[in-house]
C-alpha cells in the first residue's frame, strides 16, 4: 500500500495538467462553436501582419547631404517603407523634405534650380540695397564690419546671417505653419541642434518646421545661430551628427544609416594647415560618429571623397552617388521590402497626413522675434496691410524682407503662417539676437591698393563710421576716413523729413590728394591738392536706385608741391563756393564686377568762386556704366563719359583728367587735363572657375579697349586709345586685378589693385 501511494502521488501533477488542459480546449472550442466564427480561411484584415518599425538617419556634412536623395530614391524603388526619420544639418533638411511628402524627384529638381551661389553670399545682393547702403558698398566693395552700440563694437557672429537660404526653408515649409507636432506629417520627423550655452544635444519634435531646419543648419561661423526657446541653437552635427538614439527613442526597431560625414584621412592629408584643420575637427566628432553607428543596422555610405561640404553646385553627381551606393546595399535592404499590395497601402496611409501647397488669405500680420519698437515700425512701414486679405504672394513679400535686411538694420527675417482667434496671419519672425536688432552704430574698415604708375603704388586704409536714429528714426550720422596716400576727414547728416522721402544733409569735409603732372608721358611733378569745405544739400530719394540732389557748398582750396615744380600750380590757393545739382541711378547687381544693370552720375555746378577763374563759370559732366550677361559665364560691358565747361577755362582744381584704369589705361593717371573731355570703351569678362561662397567669388580673364581725349575745344581734341587685359577675382576683402594697357603709341602700364575695380 505504501508503494502503490507513493507512485499515485508522483503521476498526479502530470494528470491534473492533461485534465486542465483538455478541459480549456473543449471550453474554447465550444465558445467558438456556439458563437459561430470558424473560419478555416485567416482572415488578413482582421489580423495583420506585424512588420518592424524602420527609422531612417540622415547623417550631416553640408553639400554632400544630397546623396540623402539617391539613398531614399533607392528605398521608393525598392518599395522599402521608412517609418521614422532623424537628421542633422543637411540630413535634417533632405529628411524634412520626405517626412512631409517630397519625392525623390521633386527634391532632386529642388537641388538643380536653386541658386546656391546667392544662397551662400552672405550679404544681401547689391541691387536689393537702398540706396545710401549701396553707396556703402561702392565706397568699401570688401568692408569687414562691425557693429553694436556706439561703445560695445562687435564682429558678426558669421559669415552668412542664414537670411537667403532660411527664405527658402520659410516656402518649403509653409503648409505646415508655425506650430506642428512632427509625429503627424506624413512620416514622423526629428532634427537634431546643438545648445551653444549648455552644450547639450536638443531634439526637435514640434513649433515650425521652418525654425527648426533654421536651426540644425547653422553651421558654426558659416550661419548665425538661431534662438528658439531660449535656447541659441546650432548645428546638430556638432555632437550628434548620426542621430540613431533619437530614431530608436520614436520606436523604430530597424536603423538604417545613410552616413555621408567626411571621413578620416591618413598622413598624407596632415601636410598643410587645412588638412590638419579638418583632422581635428573630425577627430573631435569621430567617437560621437561611431558610438552611433554601432546603434545601426543597416549603414549605406556612399562614396563621395571628391566632394567637399560646399560644393553645393554639383548636386546632381552627389545625388547619383548617393544612389549607387545604395544600389550596393540593395540586396541586403531588400529583406526589409514590402509586396506591392501593402507598399500601396503604406504609401495611401502617408499621402493622408500631406499638406498640399497652399495659397493662404491673411486676415492680419504679427511680428515675432524682437520687442525692439523701431525695429518693427521699420516692417510694419515696409509691408504696411499689402499682404493682407488676399492670396499670399511669396516671392513679393520675400523680396520685401531681403531688402529689409538691406538697410542694414536687420541680418535675417522669415516668415510663416499663425492662427489666433480662429483666423489666419502673415507671422515675420526677426531671427536676429536682441543685441543685434539694438544696433545703433556701424563701423565699415577696410583698404583699397593701387598702383597709377609702374612705381608709384597707392595704399590708403579706410574707414565709415555710421551712427543711426542720432536724429530721430530714419536719420544717420555718417563719416568717413581715410590715410595712406589720401587723407580725408569727411562727415554727414543725413535727415529725412518726417516718412517722406525728402531730406537734408549737411555735410563737411577735408581732403588731401596727390596729383601727378605729366610732360611729353614723363611724370614731371606732384603736388597736394588740399580741400577744405562746408555745404549743405537738400535731395529726394526717388527709389533705392536713385537719388537727387541739390545744394551749396563753400571753402578753400590749395595746391601744395611734392615733387618736381609746374609753375601753373605754384602758390594757387582760394576761395572755393558753388551750387550743386546732382542726379545717380544705380540698377547694378554688384558694386564692383556686375552682370546687368547700368549707373549714371550727373552733375551740373555752378561756381561762385574758384581759385585761378578769372568768374563764374557752369560745368557738367556725366558719365555711364552699363552691364549685360552674354550666356551663363560672360559679362559684355560698356562705359563712358562727357564733361563740359560751356566755353569757359576751367581753373586747374575743377580740369576734367584723363588717362588710368578705365579712363585710356595705356597713360598715367590724370597724364592729360583740359577743360572738356570725352571718353568711353566696351569689353568683355569671361568666368573661369569659382571658390566657395564662403571664401570668394569668381575668377574672370577680361579684355577692353578705351578711347578718350581731354581738350579745350572740340576741332583740337586728340583721342587717344589703349588696348587692356587682365585677371579679376571677387574676393571678400573686394576685387583683385592684375593686368596691363597698351596705347596707340605702343607705351604699356602695368596695373594691380585691390578693393575696386569698375
């Protein structure tokens, strides 16, 4: 009996669970019986396949981030379905652009027929200046600025303040207004940004998208960094370069990576200061890249050692190598594919959440980004009510914005669309720092070199110093200085009366400049012309290409000898009074080497006083500079120039001069001088290659010919010619030429200059 009980007591676990079991099935067999839903056939709509979640990381690195668009191309074609997206810098930007519903072809058309070169300039273009800042320019093509108020002068915080390209972010993204949750676009979307201050990854998750792309693109030093939140935020690169921890924290179970950093290079590249520049800086990233990149499942890193991070013109072989490296992969990623019938579904289900483009209404316009109160009357007088109630015209009101930062009083503005109280508004965010919208001074430094003849090189340092609203809103107290081979102390006030565009401009200045004196093409002498005057004008701005004048001015003048003796110069000094009337348009697109446009200066003075005028005597003079593209890389120009002194002699201080850059180059600055001239020449640029934005410009080889004569009546003129060539290269310190004239006698001149040109 003992044995028995001990083997019944070791089977009865074992019994009682095939009891219990048995018993659970017929239970579950008898509720579905009854309840009538035995279905042989699985029914795939009431049961879906589960598939993993896919997140997508778009690494950054500037231009070499259009390969993003080859890689996602690759995946569409593939039918592999992209459940979540994270970038940085310009992954950031690619990525945005799918998450809300791009196609690879609508971004690839994007990248070709952007203007990347105005994108990347940095200032506003010369024809979107007003017309006291474009004389800015003509005066210091390659100013280095500063600004701030009148004791805390500061350099910019960048190169490019983000104004051109963020214009672009604002069209893009303008469906999506300027509060969004960027789980609900089409496919959800993280950017990745720096904190500056707390040195800190951000993600970005809601608000505009706009700002957000603002932000993860700011280069350090290239853009300006963005403020949102409190936060001064720039490129998410700096420290998360590779976002795979912000696309698992979405929910993705799969990463695929598309990694297009620049990659480490190998001794060789540590031989000059760039090389060794861009180790350390991916030296310092690299761990942050690999620690990252052990999250990923899938890496496609296309090879792209030929490009660099600015080479944005070359977006279509970008993109192509973006997709064939994919293409190498594609084996490998197909296993994540989706059959045709569940690719469509996946592709409805994201078409659903898309914001078509939109042509919103404005019922009213806000201002955001600055509490400065002249700041925004300068906007509020800009657009006034133009954009309101009626479709939203984008590239009128972008074109308003750009010429608003060409004042000089703001560096970047955007726009988007807000809702308060149930209706629609035009949103004009100032992106610029509190510090920066406060600016009330303005400093210009910079140097022109020059040499007027093969020995005699000129070199002044120079300076504008500006000071606005000393007068009330809209007024500038502006000087300019200069020392080296000219000295001059000049200064004016300018007021406008009331919101016209009327103004007045007292003005002073003192001058001194050599002059050069010439026999048989031998410079014989110099002398010191010295200037010292006081006047007042009176003017209207017609446009911000032109502007009229009227005024009066009076001082004195003498002539100082240097070198050599001219006895007509000798002891020549006096009373100098005259009225002014003076009239320039400027429709320009550069100050210094432009491609349309063309710039009149007219003068008309009658003169009071001069010394050595035996009376009162009228001059005039006018001269033109015009400017047309011949094709894509050729600039056809022409220039000339007439004065007059109605029959009169004119005294040696107001002598029309010939001779130099532009003026018959084949003579010596101001080798011939009379009371009239004439003069004029056409030529051609022709584009070579180009640097980077960043650094510069364009380099041009050029040729023109010239002809003019100084004379005192018209039957003795004698008009002579030069043939002259040369290299020009835009750089951001101005135009650089070097080249030389040859004249109708066979006499050459050898010229260089720095800091201007036309």
């Amino acid at each position: 009996m003992k044995i028995a009980f001990n083997r019944l007591s070791r089977n009865a676990p074992r019994r009682a669970a095939l009891l219990i079991g048995a018993l659970i099935f017929a239970l579950t067999l008898n509720s579905s019986i009854f309840g009538q839903q035995i279905n042989p056939t699985p029914d795939k709509s009431a049961a879906p396949k589960k598939r993993p979640r896919i997140g997508l990381v778009l690494s950054g690195g500037g231009a070499r981030g259009f390969a993003h668009v080859g890689v996602i191309k690759v995946l569409e074609e593939n039918h592999i379905p992209v459940d979540y997206i994270a970038g940085a810098s310009m992954g950031a930007l690619v990525g945005a652009l799918y998450a809300t519903g791009r196609t690879p072809a609508e971004m690839e058309k994007l990248i070709e027929t952007l203007d990347w070169d105005e994108l990347l300039r940095g200032k506003p273009t010369f024809d979107n200046l007003n017309y006291r800042r474009k004389e800015d320019r003509r005066n210091l093509p390659g100013a280095i600025t500063l600004g701030g108020k009148k004791t805390n002068l500061r350099l910019p915080s960048s190169l490019n303040p983000g104004h051109e390209i963020g214009l672009v972010l604002d069209r893009l993204m303008l469906p999506y207004g300027a509060e969004t949750n960027f789980d609900n676009l089409p496919i959800p979307f993280r950017a990745v940004a720096t904190d500056l201050v707390n040195a800190e990854t951000v993600v970005l998750k809601n608000g505009s998208l706009a700002q957000a792309l603002r932000a993860t693109m700011a280069i350090p030093a290239v853009f300006a960094p963005v403020e949102l939140n409190g936060r001064i935020l720039a490129d998410g690169g700096i420290l998360n370069n590779i976002p795979t921890d912000v696309a698992k924290e979405m929910g993705a179970d799969i990463i695929i990576v598309v990694n297009i950093e620049t990659q480490l290079g190998d001794r060789s590249s540590l031989q000059d200061l760039v090389g060794i520049l861009g180790q350390t800086f991916y030296v310092a990233t690299v761990e942050n890249s690999r620690r990252s990149l052990r999250q990923a499942d899938f890496i496609v890193a296309p090879d792209l050692k030929n490009y660099g991070t600015f080479d944005f013109t070359a977006g279509k072989e970008i993109v192509e190598l973006g997709y064939a490296g994919a293409q190498q992969k594609v084996a490998l990623l197909k296993s994540l594919a989706l059959d045709d019938e569940d690719w469509q579904k996946y592709l409805a289900s994201r078409q659903t959440k898309a914001r078509p483009s939109i042509e919103p209404i404005p019922e009213f316009t806000a201002i955001e980004g600055t509490d400065n109160p002249k700041a925004k009357r300068k906007i509020e007088r800009k657009l006034d009510d133009k954009y309101e109630n009626k479709p939203l015209d984008e590239n009128a009101l972008a074109k308003d914005l750009t010429e608003l930062t060409g004042t000089e009083r703001f560096d970047n503005l955007g726009y988007g669309i807000t809702r308060r109280d149930d209706k629609s508004g035009l949103l004009v965010r100032v992106y610029d720092p509190k510090e920066r919208t406060e600016r009330t001074t303005l400093l210009e430094v910079g140097a022109d070199v020059n040499n007027a003849d093969t020995d005699d090189v000129n070199f002044n340092a120079r300076a504008r110093l500006t000071f606005f609203d000393v007068g009330g809103d809209g007024s500038e107290w502006r000087s300019d200085f200069s020392l080296g081979s000219r000295t001059l102390l000049a200064s004016e006030f300018y007021r406008p009366f009331g919101n016209t565009r009327f103004f007045a401009a007292p003005n002073a200045f003192y001058e001194d400049r050599r002059v050069g004196f010439y026999a048989n093409g031998e410079r014989q002498a110099e002398y010191s012309f010295q200037t010292a005057q006081i006047g007042i004008d009176f003017g209207f701005s017609a446009s911000r290409n032109s502007e009229l004048r009227v005024g009066y001015s009076i001082g004195n003048l003498k002539a100082a000898r240097r070198i050599g003796d001219v006895p007509l110069v000798s002891g020549l000094n006096g009373k100098t009074s005259f009225a002014a009337l003076r009239w320039n348009y400027d429709t320009r697109d550069n100050a210094q080497i432009p491609t349309r446009g063309i710039e009149l200066r007219n003068s008309l003075n009658y003169y009071f006083d001069a010394p050595g005028a035996s009376g009162k005597f009228t001059q005039a003079e006018s001269r033109i500079n015009a400017f047309r593209s011949a094709g894509d890389k050729t600039i056809i120009f022409g220039f000339g120039g007439g004065g007059t002194t109605f029959g009169a002699r004119a005294p040696l201080f107001q002598q029309f001069t010939g001779g130099g850059l532009f003026n018959v180059g084949g003579y010596g600055s101001q080798e011939f001088r009379a009371s009239n001239y004439l003069s004029g020449g056409t030529g051609a640029l022709r584009e070579t290659f180009a640097l980077p934005p960043y650094i510069g410009g364009k380099l041009y080889l050029g040729g023109w010919y010239e002809a003019g004569s100084a004379f005192e009546t018209f039957n003795t003129a004698n008009f002579r010619q030069s043939v002259t060539g040369g290299v020009v290269l835009q750089t951001r310190l101005g135009p650089i030429f070097l080249g030389g004239s040859v004249n109708e006698r066979g006499r050459g001149r050898f010229y260089f200059s720095l800091g201007r040109f036309f």
